[in-house]
C-alpha cells in the first residue's frame, strides 16, 4: 500500500522531537533539504548577535574580553561541541575555517610522523574529497616532501594501508554521496599499519553520532555552518587526542594559541592543551552566532541527543529514497546514495537516467523555484556513467519532518512529470550552484 | 599663555570634520582611546548585521551566495580598503586573521627568495614587533631553514640590509610606542640590497596616509578591528604588488583562493591575482559589520580622506603632548612617544617617572573608571628603565574632538595629583589589559 500524507502527518504527531523546529526561523512555503550546505537561522542567533554587537561592542568596548568573556569563547564552545562528537572538555576548540584547522592538524600529524616514522612519505585520501581537503593536503604534501595519493573506491583504501602510509585523511561523510565511513574500523587498521588518520566531520557533527574516543581517533576538523546551523562562514572546529597534543606545535602561530599571550613575550610558547589550534583573534560575531547554532543541536539532549537525532535521521530518509523510488522511478529517478542506512550520512542524492542527465541542473532549479531547496553538484563530464549529475538533499531532523519529505518528493514528481525543466530560466547556471 | 577648555571648543567648531563623529554610537560619558586595539561601533553595523541575519541567511539562505553577492565580498570590501592605503582595485582582499595574512605574504616572500637567492636566509624584524607577527616568522623559519633576527633599535635595521637579508619584516607603526618608520625610505633600502619587504599596517589603515605603490612596496597586511572599527575579530587582510603576485602559491591552498572553486576539481589551481590569497569560507557576520566599518573611514573622503584624518590626528596629539606635559609633568608624567609627529601614529604613549612606574596599571584603570579609556603595557620588569610600563592612548580623529582631548587631560590630572590610583581596586588585574 503506497504511504500517504496523512501517514506522514501520523509520524509528524509521534515524533518526540518535533517540538525543536520552533528553535528556528525558517521561510514561509519553503521545504529546506540544504542544511548539509548552510544550517538554518536559530531564533536566538539575532539576539545574541544584537547583544553582542549593542551592548559587548558598543557599550563595553575593549572591556568585555574579560567582561562578556570573549577570550574564553573558542574553549567555551569547542566544550559544547565536544559533546556531539565524543570529546571531552577542554580537548575542542573553535576557530578559523575548516581548511584552516585541517592545515594544522595534517601538518602535525605528518611533523609527528617525521620524527617517529621519517619513511613514512605518503598521504592517502579520496578522490571524491572536498576539494579543500585535497588543496591543503596538496600544499603540506610539497612542504613534507610527501606525496598525496588518491583512492577512487572505498574498497581501494585497505590496501593503502602500509608502511609508506604516514597519514590517512578522510571525510566521514561524503559531501557527494553521503557514504559514511566505518571511523572505527578505519582508524584502527590505519593504527595497526602504523599511520596517523585525521577525520574531517564537516558533515558529521551534529548530523550523525561521532565519538572521538571510541573509534581511537588522533585528529578531527569540522565545520560550524552546515548541521551545526552557525550561520554564513561560521568558525569551524579542531580536536586532537590528548596523547598527541603536547607533541608538537603546529604551525600557524599566532598570538592566541600562546600558552601566556598577554604577556607579550617575544619568543612562542604554546599553550599546553588544545589552546594551541588557536591562531589569531577570533571572529567575535560569527563565534557568538555559532554557540546559539551549537545549542540547537544541544537542545536535543533531553530526548536522547545525537542517537535520537540519528534516528529521525534514518527514517527521514528511508522515507525519501521509499517516497522517489515509488513515485519518481518510472520518471527516471535513481538512488545515488548508499542504500544501506549505515553506510549513509544524514543526506540523500539522487541522479536521473542516462538521457536525462543533462536536465539535472534544471530540475533542481525548478525544485528551488517550487521552495523545495537543494543543490546540483555537476558529475565527470567525462565520465557520467561513473559520477553522473546529482541532486543533493539534505536532511535536518531538527527542522524536518515526515509532511516535509513527502510534500518534497511531490513536487519532485511534478517538475519531472509535468516537464517543468524545460522552462528556459531553469538552466541558467549561476556562480554557486 | 595655558591652552583653556574653550580654546578646544573653538577648535572643535571649527573642524571639518567633526560631523563624522555621528557615524558612531559612543556609550554616554566616555572618552574612548583605545580605537587603536578596538574601534567604536558605527551606528550603520547593528541595522547591516541584522540585515545579513533575517534576510540574506535567514530567507535567502544558500542562495545569498549569489543575490546577496557573498562571494564576492573579500574583494568588494579590499577594494575599499585598497582605497585607504595605496592599492589599486583587484588588488587588495580580506581574510581570515592578521596573523594568519602574514603566515601566507612572508612564506610567499621568502618562496620567492629560495627561486631568487637561496643564499639568502635572515628575517630581520624589530623585539618590539606585535608577538604575533614574531610568532609566525619563527615558524616559517623553522620550515624555511631561515633564521629570524630581531634588533632592539630602528638605527639597527640598515646594518642588517645586506646579501643575508631574505626579508625584511616590519610593522609601520609600533603597537607599543606608536613610532612610525619611513616606509617608503627603508622599502627602498630593502630593495637595494636586494631583500622584499612585509610591512604589518595594523595600525596604519585607517590611522595614518599610507601609499604602497609609491613605496614600491612587496608585501601588507593589515587589521580590520582597529582603525577600520570592524568589530571584535573583524576579518584581515592582505596585499601583494602586481610584480609577485602570479609568481608564487601561497601555502594556505584553501578552495576560495582556487581559480575556479565551484568546479571542484581535485587540483589545486590558485586563482591568477590577490583571491589566490583568500583560503576558506569567510565568516559573514563579521566581514559584513568590517564593511560599515571601512565605510566610516572612506566617508572622510569628500573631506580630504586620510590626509585630512591625518592632519586631525596630528593635532589632537600634540595637544595631548603639549596638555600632558603642561598639567602632568610635575607629577611625574612623561612622553614615551616620539616628540616629532611625522614619527608617530596615531597614538600617545605616557610613561611614569621611576618611583611611580609600579602605580602605572593602577594610573589606567583609575581612568578607566572615570571614563577615559586608554590601556597599559607592561614594560620589561627585567630593565623598567630602557622599557618602562607604558600608558597607551589612540586618537582616532573620525570619533574624537580637541575638548576630549582637554578633559582626559584632565582626568589624568586628577587621578595623580588626588593619588586615585591608589584605590585597591584599581591593583586588580585582568586577563587582557
């Protein structure tokens, strides 16, 4: 029996977190499956950043470093984040952007491996990587002499794993596909072969569980402008496992990251823990604008946090991938995402058949004008057959629900039906797609 | 004759530029000099950020990227600030922190020297540098295989200009002393004997005429939360002379300095002018409150722009030298600035007579407390004689009138010849003084 909107309007009433989408501020008329690119506005976000701007800024001025504790606040929320991704406090903190981090981090992983394992020459990601991730590893791979080796297929990974391997560096979910690795069993093997594995959890924290300690990790990065809803550019995060921390420096030095820096001395001393990842002053309205994106995921704790948010997760999008299947198949929609729920992050892409390929772009711009938001990312022009076009879809179960995802799929089916696509300003491609 | 009270009311009428002052929201009471660590709120910043929040994030969302021209801030807001200090349009960008601005123009400089002259292995700076920028030289050293050298007088650095020199590291004006070097003269020097120079405009943009093209400069780099009144953390930024900038990759390969990022290709491609300096996504809050801030600067322009803030500035110093020292000089007060204008930024340093030096924090916060907003640096407590503790004074002429001057004066007075300063309270340190 086919399932119905008012199925879905059951689940919305039996679902024990729908009570968190009242935490933001989301458009009339519109359906928002690109929380995997830019988070939602939280309702608290304006007033704090007003408070922050009227009163810390223009009131207090040069004051509230110490007043409204801007010093502390790298620390104060990398402790809130810390919590969603298996941390403990006092081991995460706040700054820069995502690339940023990743270059300290894979730079002291390859300084460690330099002095214990000076052998050790290659770095060993995934093709399908954010490109970041691959130009910083670039530009540390000539600074090391190391060379960055490039896997196409998960299964090509274990076989990396030698003893030339100095560094493993992954993102746990695919921003593609949404494949999720197994961190776990990946960091171990790595371990076992005798190399380090820096976890880019961009599209993990605060969209599936993570637990750093679990898995054994020695280096995380992630981004605070996805899942964790910190708005536009939002400071990202870095983590290093207490046995590697004090090791070394890393290299970007600046003043913050010193273990006395209103001393003002003229020779750098680290910070003893974490404190060190910090560089120059932080970005003060954007930080304040993250901890309150921090605390809508937070705010889930009471009903069971991340794994509660996790299951929302997966019936959100077992639902989706069910709802397309069913309704858009015979239209020439396909699943390019894992099928298995394990194997898959909190998103879902989709691709069109062979001959309608070339209309994707334009299907998600349709979808966009029906205030159904997605994102296209384009495929190998070379090789569709291999990496097609995508729609991308994300879902936040924080704002989303079981109507949403149905009503989605609609008017999916509709733009493809009724041939939608083919109006002329769909296919116009903007800057950022 | 003493300069009276009314004397700086007339002057005050008879600026033309005191209207600017309305682009502020000074708190009640206060007079406000430190603009040189933190300037004042605009009154236009509150009104944009909210703007940013509830329209471009909070409806547009990821669309804003392109309607809201997000993407092409960092070079929208550089060419304003280009305007303030020398640089052509398409020239200049703003990112990430000041340091970490240096960390990406002083390794592309001693890059280019390891092409040019690999024999070449000093970075040469002042001990009285900002830490900050020590800090990372120490760490490109450490990777160069260069050597950081540090002379503790100005009359030191031409002995250092010879076939050794790979850099020459320099901030404009002293964070501490407010002294300011000839740019042009030492630029030149630099080039002849065969070295680049990276000149640190913290406290120059926006504080003093600066023209990098005039002198031949290589490299800058500037702040964006001082004399720019950005806000807390606000966004940096960086500039290179036309002559280099195709010539090296800088080493924070991030995908917005890629020269085509929404292609995401697996190769780093670092875009052909100033963006290749630009590294991951831009904190928006932050850079969106910089721009009204680089407004208020530029809204001097029909005035005369900065060679009129300049002339201002010039002469709210030396009344505050000529009050100072006229009020306070029997009590102990002396000037440690440079007496000679065209050496000096936009800032006053006092120190205290030998027998007062341990009273001076407790001189800073006694002011404080009354309102008048200065802040202290700690001298070398090893040689309090060659480095006293300093009383450090900015004076920001788009917010400040001659009658404020009068009145710090004033206050200083007081809390001298009344011994405020004794007060326990006012003992007390804070974290960030």
């Amino acid at each position: 029996m086919p399932i119905t909107r008012q199925d879905c309007e059951v689940r919305d009433q039996q679902d024990p977190l729908r009570e968190l989408k009242s935490q933001f501020d989301l458009p009339p008329g519109v359906i928002y499956l690109d929380g995997n690119s830019l988070g939602v506005l939280p309702r608290a976000t304006l007033g704090r950043v007003q408070e922050v701007i009227q009163r810390e800024w223009g009131q207090d001025l040069i004051k509230s470093w110490n007043t409204a504790g801007w010093i502390d606040l790298p620390g104060r929320i990398g402790d809130k984040i810390a919590r969603l991704v298996g941390a403990r406090p006092g081991e995460l903190i706040v700054a820069d952007s995502t690339s940023l981090n990743l270059y300290k981090v894979l730079s002291t992983a390859l300084s460690l491996q330099q002095q214990d394992a000076p052998q050790r020459k290659l770095i060993v990601s995934e093709r399908s990587n954010f490109p970041t991730d691959l130009y910083i590893a670039q530009s540390l791979a000539e600074q090391f002499g190391a060379r960055l080796h490039l896997v196409d297929r998960v299964e090509d990974i274990p076989a990396c794993l030698n003893q030339e391997l100095a560094v493993l560096m992954l993102t746990e979910v695919n921003y593609r596909t949404g494949y999720k690795h197994e961190m776990a069993t990946l960091t171990q093997a790595a371990h076992a072969a005798g190399a380090l594995v820096v976890w880019d959890l961009a599209h993990s924290a605060g969209a599936v569980p993570v637990d750093l300690h679990a898995a054994e990790a020695d280096f995380a990065i992630g981004c605070g402008y996805k899942y964790l809803n910190g708005g536009p550019g939002a400071p990202a995060f870095a983590w290093v496992h207490p046995r590697h921390v004090a090791r070394a420096k890393q290299p970007l030095s600046g003043w913050l990251g010193h273990a006395a820096p209103f001393q003002f001395t003229t020779d750098y001393q680290p910070a003893a823990g974490i404190k060190r990842y910090i560089c120059g002053t932080p970005a003060l309205l954007s930080l304040a604008a993250l901890e309150c994106g921090v605390d809508t995921v937070l705010a889930a704790e009471p009903q069971g946090g991340m794994a509660a948010l996790r299951t929302k997760s997966i019936a959100l999008t077992e639902l989706f991938i069910a709802l397309a299947e069913a309704r858009c198949g015979h239209l020439g929609v396909l699943l390019a995402s894992p099928r298995d729920a394990r194997q898959r992050g909190s998103q879902v892409c989709l691709s069109l058949q062979p001959e309608l390929q070339e209309a994707s772009y334009a299907v998600v711009q349709a979808l966009i004008a029906r205030g159904v938001i997605g994102d296209f990312r384009a495929g190998n022009p070379a090789d569709l057959a291999a990496t097609p076009h995508i729609l991308r879809f994300g879902f936040t179960p924080l704002y989303l629900g079981f109507v949403d995802v149905f009503d989605a799929v609609e008017h999916l089916f509709q733009v493809l039906q009724r041939e939608e696509w083919k109006t002329p300003q769909f296919a116009q491609k903007g800057q950022v797609t």
